[in-house]
C-alpha cells in the first residue's frame, strides 16, 4: 500500500522561476506542479499544503514557529510529512522543528539550489527522494531529517557549505546519516542527539555575535541595550575571545545576560581549556556557558526555545548545565 505523504511548501528558490527583469523571484506554479507530478504518484499518495511562497532569508522565528506547529497538527492524519524550504535558512528551520516538534513519525526538509528556469535544476529529483525517505518507515525516530543530493542528514547536524553547488548540504563533524539508492533507502548510523523541547512559546531577543581580529565590545553593548535576554557567542577556537571584549562580557554578566560560547570553526567542540583572559577556561569561571560542538545559529535557535519554555534564566542555565548536548 502506497505511503500517505503531506508536502508543505514554504517557498524559496525550488518554487522559483527567473521573471525578467527582476531575476529569480517567487511564483505561483510550484504547489499546483506538486499535485500532479507523475514520479510521485508512483510512490506515494500526495496531498500538499501552502504554509506560505516566500524566500527564506524571509522565515524568522515566530513563523517556524508556526510551521512546527502546523507539522504536529496535520500530521495525525499521514505517514510523513516533506517541507520544501529555501536553502538559506533551511537548517535553522528544520532545527527549530526537530526541537519543538512532537511526533516521532518523519519530518524531511528538503530544497534546491536551482531555480525552475535553469538548466539541471536539483528541486525535483531532491523532493522525490524527500517523499520516499518520509515514506520509509525506517526513517521514524530518527529527528528531523534534511534530504539533499540523494544524502540524508541530520537537522541538528547539517550546515550549508557552499553559495551555489548543488551539493551544499552536508555535516561536517559527523557524516551523512545514510543515502537514496535508487533501490532502497540506506542508513548507516543513527543521531545520539534527540533533544526536544516542547513549548508553545519562543523569545526571540537572541543575539548571535561573531568573534574577529580586534574587536572591541560595541555589539555585546548594543546586544545590552536592547535588552537582549542571551547572547551566543561564535569565539576563536576552543572557545577563546579578544581580551578587548572582556569588559563587555563581563557587564553581560553582571546584568544577568545568559552568555554562551561556541566556536567559529567547522567542527569540534568548545572546551575551557585556555585560561589566559579570554580563554574558554578564564570565561567559563566567571559563568560563561560552553555549547559543546553546536554552531551559532543553532545555538540561538536552541535558546529561543529554551527561553520560551522556562521563564527564569537559572532554569535555562540549569538545563544547559546538565544536557548531554552541551
């Protein structure tokens, strides 16, 4: 018996076509495309859903929000659910689902990094092969799922790493977690990670400042001023930061702002190990938190579910300070 599988769009450049001359904008035949593409009434029975056709940088928070809330609504009624997704935001939203959702059935981002109008466009190959992995009933508990290039990746893990190829999507520190053959759908591994977070709420005030050369602490101060509720910090390293910005950091603190650290390289994990001032261990003594091998914009993402979950920082810090994901 064939698979029932609800698509979800959202936008971005695979419902996307050039319109000259105004280049590559939103357009309305994609979600009409999807209801009678012939290669997915082979595998699957489709129904698709408009959450909205807009770009991604365009999808903030309160909207994944909303859209991991739609997925827990319409779900009951699917054996799986694919959200095709612009690819500039597509992991922060899919983290966002992975945490705040609360179905163990597959969830499958999937986008593309062609539009309609070029010339070996990815997006119909990637969203087939996003229906069959929702559809494989091996793909349920394992988190949100980001199909892309016939790979299957993790929501918490995947990064995009490249502008323009077709290939973008991958996991640097941990690999793949399987692939689309054209015969079967093959895992290798499973995630360790499955951290939810259930509420109903989220803070938005998060700030995400990156570490460079020379800087001073005019963005922590301006993070301050509009009353931002935590600060992550993409630090050198292990976890290390310009001496510069240690004052700033350390009025954070006094003002009861949330400070966590995590690194501004590719893979590995932040650690106090350095104790020189700015050291991840100089920082960590004086109540800096450490966010293990989580990059920046998940960080954020993570503490606005956080924030929205529990109303006291202390409770956040404590949560932070006693996960496995850290």
């Amino acid at each position: 018996m064939k698979k029932k599988i609800l698509i979800i769009t959202t936008g971005g450049t695979i419902a996307m076509k050039h319109n000259s001359p105004f280049g590559v904008i939103p357009n309305d035949e994609f979600t009409e495309h999807l209801r009678s593409f012939p290669q997915l009434e082979k595998i699957a029975t489709i129904d698709v859903h408009e959450f909205s056709n807009i770009p991604s940088p365009f999808i903030d928070p309160p909207m994944m929000l909303k859209l991991a809330q739609t997925i827990d609504d319409k779900i009951e009624n699917y054996d799986g659910i694919v959200v095709t997704h612009g690819t500039d935001t597509l992991e922060e939203s899919a983290y966002f689902v992975d945490l705040i959702s609360k179905t163990q059935k597959p969830v499958v981002f999937t986008a593309a990094m062609r539009s309609g109008s070029e010339l070996g466009l990815d997006g119909p190959r990637n969203i087939v092969g996003a229906v069959r992995v929702a559809g494989c009933s091996r793909s349920s508990r394992r988190g949100v799922l980001v199909v892309m290039n016939d790979e299957i990746d993790s929501a918490r893990d995947v990064v995009k790493t490249d502008s323009s190829k077709t290939d973008t999507f991958a996991s640097p520190s941990l690999g793949l977690l399987g692939i689309v053959d054209p015969d079967k759908i093959i895992y290798y591994r499973k995630s360790e990670y499955h951290e939810k977070i259930i509420t109903d709420k989220i803070e938005s005030n998060i700030d995400l400042i990156k570490c460079c050369s020379g800087m001073d602490g005019r963005f922590i101060e301006a993070s301050l001023e509009h009353k931002a509720k935590a600060i992550v910090i993409e630090a050198f390293g292990r976890g290390n930061v310009p001496k510069t910005i240690i004052p700033a950091i350390e009025k954070a603190l006094l003002q009861n702002v949330l400070i966590v650290l995590v690194s501004r390289t590719y893979t590995g994990r932040v650690l106090p190990e350095y104790g020189y001032p700015g050291g991840g261990l100089f920082l960590h003594k004086k109540g800096v938190l450490l966010g293990g091998d989580l990059k920046g914009p998940k960080m954020r993402i993570r503490l606005m579910a956080l924030f929205g979950k529990y109303k006291h920082v202390d409770d956040v810090k404590n949560y932070l300070l006693n996960s496995k994901d850290n």
